[in-house]
C-alpha cells in the first residue's frame, strides 16, 4: 500500500523529466525507503544536473537543495517533507567550472595533521573559477567599483603581469571585491554589513559580515568547498592529483630532502623567475587542471576562504558547513604558495591569518551557488 507522500513522489518522477541538448530524457524516479522515507534517483551519468524542490505548482518558487543526504551521485533520501522535485540543467559561465553536489572526505591523516581529521562531510553544487583571480580582471573590477560603485579597498593589489594571479589582497577587499565583480555582471551581490542583507558591504574592514547563501553572485569559497573543488573528485590523496608533487606539477619551493613525497627539484620553481623572481609567481593555468577542470588548487598563491578557522570540521554542521563562528583564530587560507615547501600544497592542510593581512603570496578565487 502507498503512502500520500510516496504516491505524490511517483507522479511528480514522471513530471520532473527534463531534456538535454541531445534530446535525452533524464528521469527522477521514485523507491521506498525504510522509516517512512523515501529514495529519489536518477542517472549518476547527469553530472549537471542540480536537484530542485518546490511546494507549489501553481506559483512555483523552485530551489536548489542545499540540505539534502545524497547516498551517492544520482541518489538522495527524503526524510519526509512532501514536495515537488525536479533536476534542472545547469548551465555553467564562461570561466568556471561545476565541482558536483555530494558527500566528499574532508582532511587524510596522510602525515599527522591534527586539524585536519578526516570528516564526512556534505557540498552542495556550485560553480569555481577555473583560474585564480587575475591581476587583469582585479584591475578592471577595482576601477570601477571605486569610480562608479562606491567601494572603497584598504590596498590596489599587485600582480606580476596581466595573466598572473592577483596578490598582497586582504580578505576584506577580496570579499568587497567579489560584490563589486556580482554587481558589474548584473548579480545580486553575497556580503552585507546587516542581518536583513539590505546593506551591501562595500567599505571598511567589517568582521561581522552577513552571507546571503542563495543570492546569484560570487563570493569566496568555503573552506569545504575549496577542498572538495580541490581534490577533483579523488579521495584521501595528499594533492589533486596523487601523493607525489614535482615542480612540474605546481609552482612550490622544493625540498625533497625534507619531504618524502616531493620529487623536487630543491628550491624555487624556474616557472616563477619569467618576468621577475619576488614574487615568483607564475601565470595562471600554467600547470595541468585536477579532476573538476581547475587549474593551481595546488601552489601558486594561497586562497582566502570566506570561514573563519576553527576545529572540528562540520561547523555548524556537516552539510555546507561555513566555519568557525567568531574570529577564534583568523581567516582560512588554502592552496599553498610559490614561496612555501610542498607540506603547504596538500588539499588537507589548512593555514589561517588575520584578515586585514596582505601579502605577496596571498590571492583567491570566486565561486558563485546554484
């Protein structure tokens, strides 16, 4: 015998078909579950897709789920809110990359890292730039978001070259930064200086800065989302694409007398003497991509996330967790640098500072929510 949810599922699996530009039909489909829940499915060969859910029909106000408990690509349980569901195709922008909804390992004990103990942990989809913010693209944002915007930054930003990562950038200016790029592209903006998120934060160093998570444009990633960005798909390795790194892999400072897994060779990269050697940094997609199409998750120049660090993983909770509440220790930094030894390259390791610090092996990149 069906229940009223179970029977409302069914009819709406046959409704929530959706067609690709191949004309293919990707269904959800419907099977019960034990303790009055219910299990929608669909092909795990739909990668992007993101799953929807509406209350009303009629006057739908269709909205991607962030909470829900994917058991694996194509698969999540309902606990038992009645809805209508569908998959929408996503469309992703120029620039950026899909990193997939799912449960990923956050942290490996790879080399005894005591903050970084392995968690299971939940990310809903969204979108990365595939390169770090360019000097390039810094510029042409801070000039008219100072001009025409209002913004005010504590520093201008420095760079290399037009095609190089963006660095000595504060984590205040990188979040400004972020609502003046949403706002030049006809997005709504992510940061406000206010908890009705009337206020767009765009001057001074604010600490209590508000998030509206389902706003359409960009912000900096979680310190979740960096990682599971990062890692590409793999799971317990040390970097995004194995256990070992050399200097043709990323843009690091060798030492592998130091490190057993560093194949060096010792010292800094040749990449990051081209156009000057402090910083020596290199220019952006200089090494190979990771699993999800984004190129220097590892060295480089470390990545602002938005979080504030703190221990365990799983804060506030292990779905889309967001950090540490209050500035127990500073902003979380990820990715490690051209200045820095391998260690700092590892998906796994985490390093924080005081937000209004900048310097030359600092930059980011955005994300924006689907």
């Amino acid at each position: 015998m069906k229940t009223k949810l179970q029977s409302l599922f069914i009819g709406l699996a046959v409704l929530a078909g959706v067609h690709s530009t191949k004309a293919q039909v990707t269904n959800l489909g419907i099977a019960p579950a034990p303790g009055r829940q219910s299990v929608l499915y669909w092909p795990v060969n739909s990668p992007n897709y993101v799953l929807q859910t509406t209350t009303n029909l009629a006057a739908p106000n269709w909205a991607t789920l962030r909470t829900a408990y994917p058991v694996n690509a194509g698969q999540v349980t309902n606990s038992g809110a009645s809805g209508f569901f569908r998959l929408q195709p996503v469309t992703v922008p120029a620039g950026m990359a899909l990193v997939p909804a799912g449960w990923f390992t956050m942290g490996d004990t790879l080399d005894g890292e005591s903050d970084a103990i392995p968690t299971n942990i939940f990310v809903s989809a969204f979108v990365m730039d595939v390169n770090l913010v360019t000097f390039s693209l810094w510029q042409t944002v801070y000039n008219a978001a100072t001009t025409f915007y209002g913004y005010s930054f504590d520093g201008p930003g420095g760079g290399k070259g037009t095609n190089y990562p963006v660095e000595t950038v504060n984590w205040y200016d990188c979040v400004k930064w972020c609502n003046a790029r949403s706002q030049l592209s006809g997005l709504t903006p992510c940061y406000y200086t206010d908890a009705n998120l009337t206020q767009v934060y765009k001057t001074g160093d604010v600490d209590a800065v508000y998030v509206n998570w389902t706003a359409s444009g960009y912000r900096l990633p979680t310190e979740a989302e960096w990682e599971k960005a990062a890692r590409g798909g793999l799971s317990g390795r040390r970097f995004p694409w194995g256990n070992i790194i050399d200097e043709n892999l990323a843009n690091y400072y060798g030492a592998n007398t130091s490190f057993s897994y560093d194949r060096g060779p010792n010292g800094y990269n040749s990449i990051g003497s081209i156009g000057g050697t402090s910083p020596a940094t290199s220019p952006v997609g200089s090494f190979d991509v990771n699993g999800y199409g984004l190129y220097d998750m590892a060295g480089n120049v470390f990545e602002w996330c938005g979080d504030w660090y703190g221990t365990p993983y799983g804060q506030p909770t292990i779905n889309n967790p967001t950090g540490a509440g209050s500035a127990s220790g500073g902003r979380v930094l990820r990715g490690g640098l051209w200045s820095g030894v391998a260690v700092y390259s590892r998906c796994a390791c985490r390093n924080y500072v005081n937000p209004d610090v900048a310097n030359y092996a600092f930059g980011f990149r955005c994300v924006r929510g689907l």
